[in-house]
C-alpha cells in the first residue's frame, strides 16, 4: 500500500500545496454535483405532488375547504423539511462550520449521496461500521472518505462488491473500504459528469484534513482523528 505521510513531515511549498488542494476539492465538487442536484430534486419532489393535486380539487365545482386546508399544511410542512435538506446539502459545497458526527451516520450519509451513481455503474455496498459514539470531523469525512470512495470505484472492475469497516484505537479511526470484483468483471464505465479522480487529489485533500491514508487496487485505508463523546452534528 502507498501511504500519505503526515503534511508536518514533507516540505512541500505551501502555494503548490494550496493549488493541489483547491484543484482536488473542484475535481471532488464535479463528480459529485449531479448526485447534489438528484438530492435536490427528490428533496423538491413531494411539494409539486401535493400542489398538483390540490390543484385539481380546486376545479372541482364545490371544492372540500378542509381537505384543500390539510393540503395546504402538508405543502408548508413539506416546504419547511425541503429547505432543510437543501441547506445541508448545499453545506457539502459550502461548510458553515466543521462539527462532529458519527463515523457510523458520516459514512452513511457519504454512502447515500453516492448510491445510486454505484448501483448504475455496477457496486453494491455493505457499511460493516457498528453505530457507536466514535465521531470525528464531518467536512474530514465528506471530502477524504467521498473522495477515497470514488477514486476507488474509478479504477475497479465492475460488478464489484464494496465492503466499509472500521477500527478505533488510540484516538483514531480507521476506516477501510475494500472491493471484490465478481467473475467476469469488466472495467467500469468512465465517468460521465466529469474526470477519474486520481490519488493524488485524494492524498491532496488527506493533507489538508490531516487524514492518514493507505491506498492499493482494491483497498483503502484512512485514520481519522477520533473525538469520543464530542457534541455530534451534521
């Protein structure tokens, strides 16, 4: 395995650092902007639905004022959670602040954005990670644990089988994400939203999130700084 040494240990100039830095994140943004945009959509759905069949109940000649009122509330309670899951979303562009959460709901929550762009290029995904109180940098896990998984899958023959673990110890996590290909796999397809993520980029936004990370063909390995019993947010 290739391992990422500690960004206090390589004398890198600090501009070319930054440079290689912001071109992961933008590179990372891309692959992941249509899955942003499907989230976004889903999240919009459900108040187009109600609102179309209110719609229609208003044509009727003597429209039912209390079904249309209950309609009325369904698309403000609607309303209210669409504008909170576009305001997290629009967080994985933007990070208001760098909480905790759970290495268990962060990787889910990481898995979720990318489910179903894998399930079309031929991945299913088994998360071994127990809920526990292990939590650490949510930004940390969105850009290096989403990146790793990319760069992963990019390169890998399809149908695969990912597996994700994770082991603490000594004030760390380390979450390992593994794949198999299954008999007859082909390469997978090319991305269509924008270039293969490389390890460089991955290592680059490592560094900046102070991530240890192992890579080979079919593993990756990341330590996270763990902060035990911190106030976990998303």
């Amino acid at each position: 395995m290739t391992e990422q040494q500690a960004p206090a240990t390589r004398p890198v100039d600090a501009g070319h650092q930054q440079l290689q830095e912001e071109s992961a994140r933008y590179a990372l943004l891309r692959r992941i902007a249509p899955t942003l945009r499907h989230h976004l959509a889903g999240a919009m759905q459900p108040i187009g639905m109600v609102s179309a069949i209110m719609e229609r109940r208003l044509q009727a000649a003597q429209p039912d004022l209390a079904v249309l009122r209950d309609n009325s509330k369904s698309i403000s309670t609607l309303s209210r959670s669409a504008a909170s899951a576009s305001m997290n979303l629009i967080t994985w562009v933007a990070p208001k602040d760098n909480g905790a959460v759970s290495i268990h709901e962060g990787v889910e929550e990481c898995v979720g954005m990318l489910s179903t762009d894998l399930a079309f290029r031929g991945f299913t995904v088994t998360n071994q990670i127990a809920p526990s109180d292990q939590a650490t940098s949510v930004f940390a896990l969105r850009s290096v644990f989403t990146g790793a998984l990319i760069a992963l899958t990019d390169t890998a023959l399809t149908p695969a089988a990912i597996t994700i673990s994770s082991v603490a110890a000594d004030g760390q996590t380390r979450v390992v994400i593994s794949i198999s290909s299954e008999p007859g796999a082909v390469a997978a397809d090319e991305p269509r939203s924008y270039r293969k993520l490389g390890w460089n980029d991955v290592l680059a936004l490592a560094s900046a999130e102070q991530v240890g990370l192992k890579h080979a063909a079919d593993r990756v390995e990341m330590s996270f700084t763990a902060a035990i019993n911190a106030d976990v947010t998303v």
